[in-house]
C-alpha cells in the first residue's frame, strides 16, 4: 500500500519540482540579478581625489564558463569530476566592464577580470547543466545527483540553510510590566537592529547605531516633529493613549528639532563643530534604512516610530496580545544566493575591500612613476581568496559560523536531508526551550523528527519531504503592488 501511493508521488515530485531547486534559483538568482545590483552600487570610484585623478565607472558584469588554468599558462574548460579528482575548484572568471574617465571625460571601457566565483553544480553556470544522462555518465558524473553544492579544493561544500528573525517587521515582546520591540532594518544587504523599550514607569526609549536608551520622544523632533501637539497627533486621537506618553514629554528637555540634535549629540559624546553632522548622519544612514537614506525620508521615519508607540502603549494596556517571536511568520530563511550576496558586497565594498584596495595600489603606483592600468590596481587573487576562504571554513561575514558545511555523502538520503538541513543562529551552548521545542505554525514545514540529540537539538532542522522556499519579491514587484493597491 505505502509502495503504491508514495513512492510514485516522491518519483513524480523528485522529477517535476527537484529537491533542493530552490538553492539551484537562488544561486542563479544572485549570479543574473543580485551580482549585477551590488556592482551597480558602486557607481564611481576616484581612485585619487586629493590630486584629481582618474575616476572609475563600473558597468556590466560577466561570469564565464568554469575553467581551470594548467600549469603551462593554458586555460580550458572544467567539470565537476574532475575538479574532484584534482582536488582543484570548481570556479568560473567574474568579469566586469569598467570604463576610466579622465578629466570628466569617460573612455572605453575594458573588461577586466576582478576574481573567481565558485560555482554550484547543476546550476546555470554549470558545464553539465544541459547534459543527457548518457554525457553526464561519459563524463563521470552521477546521472541521479540533484546538485546545490560547491567543490572547494576537491571538497564538496554545501551552505545550509539560515534561520533568521524577518528583516523590517517590528515584533513586539512583553515581559511583566515592561514592553520591548526589537526590529532588524535591512537595505542592500546592511542591517541595523534597532531595541525599543518601555519601563514600567512608562517611559520609552531606543537604541540603536551608538545610541543607547535615547528618550523617544527626542528622537521624534530631531526627526522633524518638534511640537508636542504634533506628536500626540501622529500616535493617537485616544486620550488614555496620549495619557501614557505624559512623563516622555515631561523628561524631554529639547523644544525644537534643532535642540534635540543637539542632545543626541552630547549623548554621543561629539565635540561641538562635528556634532550636527554626525547626528544627522545616524538619523539618516542608521535609523530604519529601509524607509530611505536621505533627508526627506525622517518623516516618514517619525510616523512609523508613532505607530511602534502606539502599538507599544496597547499592549501595556493589555488590549493587543505581544508576537510570539517562534511564530514562523517571524522567521525567514536565507538561501545560497543571500548569503553569497553577503559575502559579495562586503569584499568589495567593505572598509578593507577590492575598492579600498585599488585606491590603495592605484596611489602606490603613483608615486613610484608608474602609469597604472585598469588589471594593475585590481588584486584579482585577493577577491577570488576571500570567497574560497569562507566557503573552505564556513566563517561568514557577522560573525556566523558553520555556514558552509562538508556535504555528508554516506547515502543518497542523508546527501538529500543535508542539502535541506535548516541551521538556527541561536547558540547550542544556552537553553532557548520554547526555540527548541516543535511550534504549530512548523507543521508542512519543518520536520518534526528529524533533529540532532544533544546540545544541537531542535536548533538543526530539515525541511518537510514536501516543502519548497518561495524566492520573494523583486522591488519591481513591490513597485507593482503598490501602483495596484493605489489604484495606478
């Protein structure tokens, strides 16, 4: 009976949908999208400013076939067996077109190689992607393996999946009589976690950037609202509501918004002369980033802050009941192609990244007498490394450990389960009960047997036999949605 109506439904979903298809997206996601979107960032680069030098203008980039270059100087085409064989890594050339622009005036651009990006087997960039299954034989592969690994120096590596709290959604926790929010704001890859509290006496505070208990309300006029009147107006028409707020509009000291930069700044500790500006640029760098960068956006800013108040003071009421952060509505889960995002973006933007690096050698050459060429300033070698290094050892960027694992081959189904596997950030040293334990809202979703004994148990997941990871919304989808929900 189990041979007649499983089997063929795991033989028909197998086929028609894959197992880990959803890693396999997300890589060529990140390689046909997000690469291009973090170049993009970039812009320009002047290469020397205090002396007018010459400025670099990145454009498209291009991702070859995988290939290996042999001891002789040649380079030719690679597949994944033999990458295994040669303990070599199965890698493809990053290539970017960067145009130099000399006295504002932009030349050519070239196309230079900036580093090697592993590839992940049965992916887009795969050799062995379009094979039949008699080529894939002839060249040594197994016809029946589903791919969504890596081979690093011969190793097969896999990154797990990541278990994190969803990005830009404020989840809201009581404990007692006091109320904490805690929200991770994230843009392009940046996030910044910001913790709102109140105590019981009522009064409410944030911290985030340097910032540490900063009095709401402060932050509400630095931000633009500067009269009590408006504030209240933004929170609430409900009296017993604004009655909560009393004792933040009494401990408030600044008036105006021009007066509370200023007190942000003395609690910063900024000298005088530098301290607006520094004030001004955790408010708009720092301070919910996915509403906007800029000036114009602190409004906006405010009146999602006035809604957070709100919903704060209700729930000390006790007429909204707090999230259950273990909800895995609150949850989200970060695939291959976000977490190579992440990687990305630091090497190359990061404070001791590729750019930083070309202004560096570009100066160095300078005054040695040389004329540096576009190849010369980009250390090719140092971005390929950065990659392999965190792949080879799973340390990522934040801090994570474990992000990329030895892909366990002992049998077909563990090689499936860990392709699956579901690791959460919180450490196996402490208790976590409730993260540990099985939630409702798990159910088709996460296994509810398969987990590790010991100190890892209930923090290292699987996907249900049946579960697939939807890849999102593009902005431009967003941007649909929003034309429609307005009536455009």
């Amino acid at each position: 009976m189990i041979d007649m109506f499983i089997l063929p439904l795991l033989n028909a979903y197998e086929k028609e949908r894959g197992w880990i298809n959803f890693q396999i997206e997300s890589f060529n996601q990140f390689v046909n999208v997000g690469m291009q979107k973090i170049i993009d960032e970039i812009g320009e680069v002047e290469l020397n400013p205090e002396e007018g030098g010459m400025k670099l203008k990145f454009g498209k980039v291009f991702i070859g076939k995988p290939a290996i270059k042999e001891p002789d100087g040649s380079t030719r085409l690679i597949f994944p067996n033999e990458a295994r064989i040669r303990n070599l890594t199965y890698s493809a050339p990053i290539f970017v077109d960067i145009a130099p622009i000399i006295n504002d005036i932009q030349e050519r651009p070239e196309r230079v190689h900036v580093g090697d990006l592993p590839v992940m087997v049965k992916s887009g960039l795969c050799s062995t992607r379009e094979f039949s299954k008699n080529e894939l034989i002839e060249n040594g592969e197994d016809p029946d393996d589903p791919g969504g690994y890596f081979i690093i120096n011969g190793t097969e590596r896999v990154i797990v999946l990541i278990e994190e709290i969803t990005s830009n959604k404020p989840i809201f926790e009581r404990s007692g009589n006091e109320i904490s929010v805690r929200m991770n704001s994230e843009k392009s890859g940046f996030r910044q976690r910001h913790i709102i509290e109140r105590k019981p006496d009522g009064e409410i505070t944030i911290s985030f950037a340097n910032l540490r208990k900063l009095q709401i309300v402060t932050l509400l006029k630095a931000l633009g609202l500067e009269t009590d009147r408006d504030i209240c107006n933004k929170i609430s028409n409900d009296q017993k509501l604004l009655n909560e707020m009393f004792i933040n509009f009494y401990q408030c000291e600044a008036t105006t918004s021009k007066e509370a930069i200023d007190s942000i700044g003395r609690k910063l500790k900024v000298t005088e002369d530098y301290r607006e500006e520094r004030v001004n640029q955790i408010l708009d760098k720092y301070l919910l980033p996915h509403i906007g960068q800029e000036k114009e956006n602190r409004i906006e800013k405010a009146l999602i802050m006035s809604k957070i108040i709100k919903k704060v003071i209700l729930l000390s009421l006790k007429k909204i009941p707090n999230d259950d952060i273990d909800h895995y509505n609150n949850k989200r889960l970060l695939m291959s192609g976000e977490l190579l995002a992440q990687l990305f973006r630091s090497i190359l933007l990061g404070r001791w990244g590729l750019l930083a690096k070309m202004t560096y050698n570009y100066q160095k050459l300078l005054k040695r007498g040389k004329k540096p060429s576009i190849q010369g300033v980009i250390e090719t070698n140092a971005v390929t490394k950065q990659i392999l290094s965190s792949l080879a050892t799973g340390n990522w960027i934040g801090g994570r450990t474990g992000v990329s694992q030895r892909l366990d081959r002992s049998s077909y189904i563990k090689t499936i389960s860990h392709l699956r596997s579901v690791v959460s950030p919180l450490t196996s040293t402490q208790e976590h009960f409730k993260a540990r334990q099985i939630h409702p809202t798990e159910w088709g979703r996460i296994c509810p047997a398969e987990t590790p004994e010991g100190s890892s148990i209930g923090l290292r997941k699987h996907l249900a036999m049946f579960s697939e990871i939807t890849p999102g919304l593009s902005e431009r989808d967003n941007e649909k949605i929003m034309e429609y929900i307005k009536g455009k």
